[in-house]
C-alpha cells in the first residue's frame, strides 16, 4: 500500500512543473525542443544513409525519440502550443499521418499542473495577498489540468461550492509567438506545405486562443448558453460566478458528474439519447442559436448517471456563426436529404469545401463520393457512428484526388470551426459505440428554423 501511494506520488511530481512565463523562456524551451528535434533528425539520417536507405523530413522527424521530445516539451510549456497541437490531432481525425495523429494526441492527456508556490502567486496578483480569508478552503491540487489553465475546487464562507479556472502565467502574451513557432516545426517536418495557405489558418487560430484567454468573455458565454438551455432538461451549464471572476480567472458552480467517456459502458439507450442530445444541441447552434463552441474536447462534457443530464463545459471556443457558412451547411444538407446530386455538388463547391477544378479533372471519384455520403444520410434509419466503414472509403478517394496540387483549396476558416465540431461530436459518437437517427434529427432541426440573413 505504501508503494502504491509513494508511485502515486511519484506520478503527480512529475506532473507538477512550472509554466514558462516569460519570453525568453517560452523561446528558451522551443529553441531547445528544435535543436533537439534537429539533432534526432541528424542522427536517424546518419544511421539511415548508412544503411543505403532513402531520406525524407517526415520520415526522420517521425521517430520514437522525436516524439517523446515534442510531447514533452508542448506539455510543458501548456498554453497555445499545447492546445494547437491538440486542436491540430482532433481536427484532422482520420487523415493525419498516424504517427503525427498519435504524436499529437497525446497531448491530450499529458497536461501538467502549476506548482502551489507559483499558483499562490497568480492568486495572490489577482486576489490580493489574503485571498485565502474568502474561502473555507481551496484546494490546492487541480481537478483538470489543461492547456491554457488548471481548475481548483474551493468553498466559499458561505458554503457555496465552486469550480475556479485558473489562466497558466504568460499564456496570453505568448499565443502569436507560440503558434509561429509550431507553425516552423511543422514547415521543418514537410507537414505544412506552402500551398494549402496555412497561415490563414493559423491566424484565425491565434484569433481563437486570444478569445480563450479572455475569461471575462467566456463567462460571458457560459451566462448566454445557460440562458439558451434554461427551459430544456438534459443540460446543465454552470452559473458564472462573477464575484470571482478577472480577466485570467473563472470563477463558476461546480457541477458533479464523471467523464462523457464513461458513458461508454451505459445501455445502448443512454448512449444513443445522449449523443443524440449532442447532435441536436449541435444542430441547434448552428441553425438556430447562430452561435456554437466550436471545441469539441470529449474533457469538455461531464454525464451525470442518476439523472442521464451532460455537463456543458468550457465555453471560451464560443463563436457566432457566419451566416453564409450556415446557410451553405443548410443548402448542403437539405441537398444530401434530397438525394439531389447535381445540387450537392453545386453546393460543396458553393461553400469552398471544393474547387471547380476536382470534378471537372475527377469526376468519377467525385460522384463515388457523393453515393458514399448519400448511402449513409438518405435512409429513415440510425446511424451507427461505431461502424465507420465508410470512412476509408472517403479517404481513398479523397486521398487520391488529394495528390493533385492543382486540386488543392483552402476552405473559408470559419466553415473549418464549424466542421470541428460537427466531426469532433461524430467522433464521440463513434467513441460511445452510438446509434441515432440523424435524417429525423436534422429534418426537426430545419424544419423549426429558417435561413439567416446574409449581409
């Protein structure tokens, strides 16, 4: 027993680092991580030449070495670098390099926590010095450790309890320089061609973890969405707390309730309700509410078993919707329900998912696409998100198609947050081995909304 606790221990020191707040030691940390990734880079291609083998950047970057660098130093530096990498493995789902995909993703489980010394210094700087006097207790060891803050548990003198977020010291400063620099590690790898015009993206990247890091403004759309879902059970969002609450801490109800992935071992019943909940609620922001949180981070859902009720969480990816992004969503949809071919294809090229020049070189590919996406939406029936036989279908078409450079587009930012978190919901399904009737729940949907206006 005594060993367990002492491993446990063990386990949570290294957990426990510092952030890196200042500039120099942010670029510090990454120029460590670059040259050490250069040098595994160096040494594979030595050992690889010797062997009369073939060279490529992505090869050598994509070894065991390399990926306990990256993992390591990401997940201790937190903040924007972190969480890019994370929304980088999330959103490309089924069609990065499982290397990189699995590199990437770790990240979601690897985050680390502030030390107490140099948590009761941010307390201290945004509380005053007697913070402690406010509270019956805080405590200290975060229950969620993530990649712009940590989240405490704490009781207030008149015996309210709270979930306090609080931001890592230096996040905000850091982001553009952050994601320039992982932007470099991943032009270093190859994985970054210039002709996909990635720095649109990651402009609006930088654009979203600025919005992030503003706690003030997710408290704000925390606030919004429990008005939203006041009058419908299912949900709980918690309350804002604003007596607590700055600009680099949230303060806000806690709210009980175990890992969405729990869910996993429910009856199918529940498993499909709730996805289905998701979906609809999915359905709703983009249709309806014309505001969505854009993060579908499965640490991002609590469930709640007595009740069957899901915890919403994090609301700090929250964006209003473009209207022609919705509108064009809605066309498509409709089209695909339809069994509409010619309007499908009017209507993927119409949003900028894909260029004129696909159909007019591929066709054929193009319309197998098409069937594939039709024979799994048209039918009355559930969908089985654990059956995901189509998906590499898609991909070998589509990665067939994608060899083509001339076919290459990069489409408008804001459809790319949207479709993060449809695919990003899909994917829980999928985890929850879910099966619901998305026909009959985008019909209600559409059928209860109308158009947005478009300027």
């Amino acid at each position: 027993m005594a060993d367990d606790q002492s491993d446990e221990t063990r386990r949570e020191r290294r957990r426990e680092s510092a952030v890196p707040s200042g500039r120099l030691a942010r670029m510090g940390t990454f120029g460590r991580l670059v040259g050490g990734v250069a040098g595994g880079m160096a040494a594979e291609g030595a050992r690889r030449l010797a062997r009369g083998e073939g060279l490529s950047a992505r090869d050598l970057l994509l070894t065991p070495g390399n990926a306990r660098r990256l993992t390591d130093r990401l997940s201790h530096l937190r903040g924007a670098a972190m969480k890019l990498g994370q929304m980088i493995s999330m959103d490309a789902g089924d069609f990065l390099p499982p290397e990189l995909a699995q590199i990437l993703g770790s990240l979601r489980d690897q985050a680390r926590f502030m030390p107490t010394r140099q948590l009761d210094r941010v307390l201290s700087n945004e509380w005053g010095a007697d913070w402690r006097r406010r509270f019956k207790w805080f405590n200290p060891r975060p229950i969620a450790a993530a990649s712009i803050g940590q989240v405490h548990k704490a009781m207030t003198r008149d015996g309210e309890l709270l979930a306090i977020k609080v931001q890592y010291p230096g996040v905000a400063k850091s982001i553009d320089s952050d994601v320039d620099n992982v932007m470099t590690l991943l032009r270093l790898s190859g994985f970054a061609p210039p002709e996909l015009e990635v720095e649109k993206l990651m402009d609006a990247a930088k654009r979203q973890l600025h919005e992030e890091a503003d706690y003030r403004r997710e408290g704000a759309q925390m606030a919004l969405y429990r008005e939203r879902l006041a009058g419908e059970g299912g949900f709980v969002v918690p309350r804002l707390v604003e007596e607590f609450t700055s600009d680099t801490i949230l303060a806000m109800s806690h709210e009980e309730g175990v890992g969405i992935e729990d869910l996993a071992n429910e009856p199918a019943e529940r498993r499909d309700e709730a996805t289905g909940r998701l979906m609809r609620l999915v359905a709703r922001e983009l249709f309806e509410f014309g505001v969505m949180q854009t993060d579908p981070n499965f640490a991002n859902y609590r469930y709640r078993r007595e009740t069957g009720e899901i915890v919403l969480l994090d609301f700090g990816a929250c964006r209003a919707v473009d209207p022609k992004v919705a509108n064009d969503y809605r066309r498509l949809i409709k089209a695909g329900l339809e069994g509409d071919r010619d309007e499908i294809l009017a209507a993927t090229i119409a949003s900028g998912f894909m260029a004129p020049v696909v159909y007019e070189k591929y066709p054929d590919r193009v319309e197998r696409m098409i069937a594939i996406v039709l024979d799994e939406m048209r039918e009355d029936r559930k969908f089985d998100f654990g059956d995901r036989a189509f998906v590499p279908l898609l991909r070998e078409e589509g990665m067939a198609i994608a060899q083509d450079r001339e076919t290459w587009i990069f489409p408008p930012v804001e459809t790319l947050f949207v479709q993060r978190k449809v695919s990003g919901t899909a994917l829980l399904g999928a985890r929850l081995g879910a099966k619901v009737n998305i026909r009959r729940l985008v019909e209600e949907v559409l059928g209860a909304t109308e158009p947005f206006p478009e300027s």
